[in-house]
C-alpha cells in the first residue's frame, strides 16, 4: 500500500493507537524532543555579595548576587545549557528620566559579563537585553518626550548600550525595546567598533502582554512604570500577520535569531514565523506564563514537572530552535535523569 491509501485508510485496518501501545513504539515514533540544548535560562542579577533574594511572583526564581550567579551558571554548564540571559535589578537611586546608568560600561549588569565570562569563558553564551527599562525612572523601554517614546533618539541610547554590553564580552545583544529601525542600528553601532561577530537575538514579534507583570516585580520596573502601557511599542495581541512584518524588517536588518514572546498564548505566532522564515527562531516563556504553571502546581491543580516539560515540548512542535524559560534549569535536571515527557 502506498502512504496516500494508507493514510486513507479506514477502521479496522487503520488503528493509530497501535503505534502508541508501548513506550518503545511511542519513543520510534516520536517527532520532536526536548533537550538541554533548547533552553536558555534567564537570570535576574543584584548588587551585593552572597546575596540571594527570592521574587515572590515567581517561586522558585531568585534575584542572585554577582558571586552567586557565576556559581548558578556553573550549574547550568554542567547540566548542558548553552547560553544564560542576565536581567539587572537597578537600584532605584540610580533611575534617572534618560536611563543613562544603561550606557555605564560598569554598570551590574556589564560586570555580571565579565564575571561570568572570566569564570566560564565559551563553555557558556551569555545574552544581555537591550532596552531602556530596568534603568528608567519611568519605566518605558526608550526615552519619553512629550509623553510619548521617542524613537530615533532612543535607538542613540540603545546603540551605545548594545556597544557597552558587547565590550564588557557579552555574545549576543538581545534589542527587546521594540523600537522600529534598531536591529539595523545596532548591527551598525557594533560593526563601528569591530564587534561584528558579535550575534544579535532580536525580540522581533514582543507583543504588549500582561504576562509580563511578575518580571516587572523581578527587576523592580512595575512601580516606575505605574499606570503606564507600552502600547505604543509592543505589538497588539490582536495581530499575527504584523509579526511577519517585524521580523521580515529583523532579518532584513542583520538579525542572527528572532523571538517571539510570550510564549504559550503566541504559538500561532512562533509556528508562522519559522515556516515563514526557515531561520533561527526562539520563544519566551514569559515570567507569568512561568508564575501561572507554579500557583497551579502549588494548589496540586498541575503537576508541577509534567506541565513543565509538556510546555517546553509545545515550543519545539510549534517550530521553536530554542526557549528563553525560568524552568531551564529544573526541566535540564530532569532531562539528565531520562525524563521525557
Ligand atoms: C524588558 C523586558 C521585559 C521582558 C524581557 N525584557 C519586560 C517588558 O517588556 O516589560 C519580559 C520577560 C518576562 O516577563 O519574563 N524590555
């Protein structure tokens, strides 16, 4: 019989859960898997030595002093993570209206780099955020001028903070600012200064989600922005063929991956992008999502590991080459012991 009347094929002759009798089967027939290899963890960095502080959103997750997180990254080496993505907590005396500690070549998170590159060097990639937010006083991603985001002046900003990261020896700069032009820009800005093997992961279809509230607690941005709404930036949840758009113009742009953020709630978004673009595709699996799939798992509503893995799992199907998730180290954890799914 050939696959088409195969695939034809009727009951009795065509039994699918013959395939699915027994783990050996299932695990012949299997069509996607998650690795160590997929997932890239995302830290949260503070000042301060030996220093642990637990984010109440997101059980599970700590802030972690420099000393601390170099030690943690050791771990995720060992358990196979390629690549951490550090997010600094900016003391609040140090947000100003024009973000400019962003642009401190010693600023927490320029010094997180050189901590953990001087103690991991290649063994490890580290990703650094681009974008305004965790050192404004307003808590927006660019620069404010009569109540509204500049974005020309920003991309300024951002290239000179792109610039900072790069030479501290971060390997890939992450623009999540989602001004429009600033992949070119930045690509631009490191070439000038001959960072151009430096990689570039552009947060290219980051929609203005809700999901993001326990992150905000995280890095301590949710009270400077307040009432605030990055409406005017992230994309609209109400739009998928603009995502197309946006990274159309990143990989025009000179981006080496793309993001789609959040995660779960976009996996129409993710699945259109990489058929669209058969390129380097990452998710994120956002702070809320992470903090949902907790306080379920805390009730005994969810089983906290099976929901873990299952969702990492959907990424992959849905086109994913890698997840940006608060779960890596854990789900890398129980990939070691031979878990699936
Ligand atoms: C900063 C940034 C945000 C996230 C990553 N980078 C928050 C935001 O845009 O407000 C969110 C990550 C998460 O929720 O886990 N621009």
């Amino acid at each position: 019989m050939d696959w088409q009347s195969a695939a034809t094929g009727r009951f009795p002759a065509t039994r699918l859960r013959r395939n699915r009798r027994h783990g050996w089967s299932r695990r012949l027939v299997r069509e996607h898997r998650l690795t160590a290899d997929d997932l890239i963890w995302p830290v949260f960095v503070h000042a301060g030595q030996q220093r642990r502080e637990a984010i109440d959103s997101m059980p599970g997750v700590d802030r972690l002093s420099i000393d601390l997180l170099v030690e943690a990254v050791g771990g995720a080496i060992e358990l196979g993570i390629p690549a951490v993505a550090l997010f600094p907590v900016t003391e609040a005396g140090k947000k100003t209206e024009d973000a400019r500690e962003a642009v401190n070549p010693n600023n927490l998170v320029c010094q997180a780099v050189r901590a953990v590159k001087a103690a991991h060097g290649n063994s490890v990639g580290v990703i650094c955020d681009v974008a305004l937010d965790p050192y404004s006083s307003h808590g927006h991603d660019g620069l404010v001028r009569d109540g509204d985001v500049a974005n020309d002046e920003t991309l300024e900003v951002l290239c000179r903070q792109a610039v900072v990261q790069a030479e501290a020896g971060c390997d890939v700069v992450a623009p999540s600012d989602m001004m429009d032009g600033r992949i070119g820009a930045v690509r631009q800005a490191l070439d000038a200064v001959g960072l151009e093997r430096v990689q570039i992961m552009s947060y290219a279809a980051k929609y203005a989600s809700a999901f993001y509230g326990p992150f905000r607690d995280a890095v301590g941005s949710a009270a400077n922005l307040g009432q605030g709404s990055k409406d005017t930036y992230q994309m609209d949840p109400a739009n998928g063929d603009e995502a197309l758009r946006e990274v159309a113009l990143d990989w025009d742009e000179g981006a080496d991956m793309v993001m789609v953020k959040p995660g779960m709630p976009y996996l129409d978004i993710l699945a259109r992008v990489k058929r669209a673009f058969a390129a380097p595709t990452f998710v994120y699996q956002v702070s809320g999502e992470y903090a949902m799939l907790c306080a379920a798992a805390e009730r005994g509503w969810l089983n906290r590991q099976r929901a873990m893995l299952e969702s990492l799992l959907a990424f992959k199907r849905a086109g994913a080459d890698g997840i940006l998730t608060y779960f890596a180290v854990e789900a890398a954890g129980l990939l070691r012991q031979g878990r699936e799914v």
